[in-house]
C-alpha cells in the first residue's frame, strides 16, 4: 500500500461519512497518473500555492486601494484568513481539509487589481462580460503553467466557482468555503476600517453586538462556533437564524459604512477608469500582448478574453506602472 492509499483510508476510516473523500474525487480535466505520496486535494492545494496566480495577491487590494500602511489586508492575506476559518470549521465537522484548503487558498486566483472597482470596469467594457470566480476557473483550467493549466480536480473547480454568496457548492467543504469567506472579510474588513479611523467599534449597531460581540475576535468566534454547533453530523453547512440575521446586518453594516465610503473608496473612479484604458489600448494594440497571451489568440479565443486575462491578472502596482509607461509623457532625455 502506498503512503497515498494509506491516507485515503485514514479519510474513510476517520472523517464524516458527509465529507468529500479524495479517492472518490470526480476527477480531472485530463487523467493523469497519481501521487504516490499525495491524495488528489492535496495535490491541488499544492499546485495552487505554486502557481503565479498565487503568488500576485500579495500586490492585489482588498478593500484599501494600495494601502500605505503594512498591516492593511491584501487579496492574499485575506485569501489564508479564509483558508484559516475554513479549516477550523472543516476540522471540527471531520470534513476534508485538504479540500476546503484548495478551494480557499484558490477562489480568488481570477481578481482583478484594484479589488471589485477593477472587476466592474471590466464587466462594464468587455462585451462577454468579467465576474471573478469565474476567472478564477479560467486561470486554474487555462491560463496557468502556459496555457496548459493547473487540471485540478471537479470539486476544487467547483467550490472555486460557487464560492460567492450566489453560489451553490456541491460539496460540504465547498458550503464551509462559501461561508468562510464572507466571515474573513466581516472580520478583517471591520479591523481594517477601525484601523483607518473609519469607524469604532461602539459604531457598530447594539442589536449586532447583543449577538456577535463586541470586537473583531468575539465575533470571528461566534461565527465559527455557529456553524459548527448547528451543522455537526449534518449534511449541510447551516448557521442558526439568529446568528445568520446579525451576520446579514453587520455586513449591511460594512457597505453602507466601508465600502462605499466616499473616503475609502475616493480612489475607486479613477482605478476603473485606468483598467478600461488599458482594456481598450490593448484591445487596439493587441500585438503588444505577451506572447503567452498571443499564443491564447492563436488557438482561437475571443480577443476580449485574452485581454481580459493579461488586465484582470495584473497587481495593483504593474496596472499603474503600465499605465504609466503607456500614457504619461516622459521627460525627453539624450
């Protein structure tokens, strides 16, 4: 018996008979051989934190358009806190961590910089439309590792695709993902906005903090429990009403109060205005793609996708140093 097979025992020996097991994985894109070492989420999981796509959340915003301060939330740091919560809740329920891993440390590969401002000026200018978790898909299945992709497994793609609040998962660790995303950036948004001067935490409505608590951990905590009392030995992720309507309410709360804050959100015009130039220069100027984008036009897809991934894919700081070198005149020197 390899180490692989031996592990995949210990999941159906071990784990909830509800949990994803990875040797009853759907499967792949394309078969391939398996790991000796490693079962198929795990392998997934790895791929993902070595691809580029991972790596470029560390220069991609959250909520703050390319914050000063070092102790701001990145798409990246909000993407392991995600992770963080997931295996938490995963653990508890004997569900597989492997699995809600991968699906966490991957469902926002496909962001935009500049957060969703960046998402809507693509959606807004692109004729077949951008919505990031299914960019997300696309740079796992297409534009990784030079158009070959990174061919993970179905429920990884799915609990990647459905992870928004809209999204229907297939798998309890996809539903675990779904809602730990929502309470990362409950929590980490709400830290990050006391920490700008935005808001205090006395701001936060009585009837929330009667529920919740009264500090980012109190809450982060009550969330967590919530869902691992009520869904235990269940096949399914739920949360106690009481508990779902206070979460409802404070991330009301957040939009009314964060995101569309005209201070924390004074930069956003001008972020969406710089990717639908960028967008239309290159849709223009097609030719100045890098080749890896080329080589996606050669085979046949649609130019506004293509464009759509080289944009979509940059950082904050490369969208603004393109736009810079693109459009702002220089000082003329011999």
């Amino acid at each position: 018996m390899t180490i692989r097979e031996s592990l995949e025992q210990w999941e159906e020996d071990y784990l909830s008979p509800y949990a994803a097991k990875s040797k009853n994985s759907k499967g792949r894109l394309r078969e391939e051989a398996q790991c000796d070492i490693r079962p198929v989420f795990q392998r997934d999981r790895d791929r993902i934190i070595h691809c580029k796509a991972f790596r470029r959340l560390k220069d991609k915003t959250q909520v703050f358009l390319t914050p000063e301060g070092d102790h701001y939330r990145t798409r990246l740091t909000h993407t392991l806190e995600v992770s963080q919560n997931a295996r938490t809740i995963a653990k508890a329920l004997k569900l597989n961590e492997e699995l809600v891993e991968a699906i966490a440390l991957g469902h926002d590969l496909g962001h935009t910089p500049f957060g969703h401002a960046g998402e809507r000026a693509l959606n807004r200018v692109c004729p077949l439309g951008f919505e990031h978790s299914e960019q997300s898909v696309r740079t796992v299945d297409r534009l990784e590792k030079d158009g070959q992709g990174l061919n993970l497994t179905y429920e990884v793609r799915d609990g990647i695709l459905n992870h928004q609040t809209s999204g229907r998962p297939h798998t309890l660790e996809g539903k675990v993902v779904r809602l730990s995303d929502k309470i990362a950036y409950i929590h980490h948004d709400m830290d990050d906005a006391v920490r700008a001067g935005l808001l205090t935490e006395t701001d936060v409505p009585g009837e929330i903090r009667e529920v919740l608590g009264s500090t980012p951990g109190m809450r982060l905590d009550c969330l967590i429990h919530d869902i691992v009392t009520n869904s235990m030995d269940k096949n399914d992720i739920i949360m106690s009403k009481r508990v779902a309507n206070a979460m409802a309410k404070i991330r009301q709360f957040l939009f009314d109060e964060v995101y569309t804050n005209p201070i924390a959100k004074s930069e956003e015009a001008k972020a969406e205005a710089l990717m639908e130039t960028l967008y239309h220069h290159y849709m223009k100027h097609v030719d100045e793609l890098p080749e890896e984008f080329l080589k996606l036009l050669s085979e046949g897809e649609p130019r506004e996708r293509v464009v759509c991934d080289y944009v979509g894919a940059m950082t904050d700081r490369f969208a603004i140093a393109v736009y810079n070198d693109i459009f702002v005149p220089k000082s003329w020197q011999i």
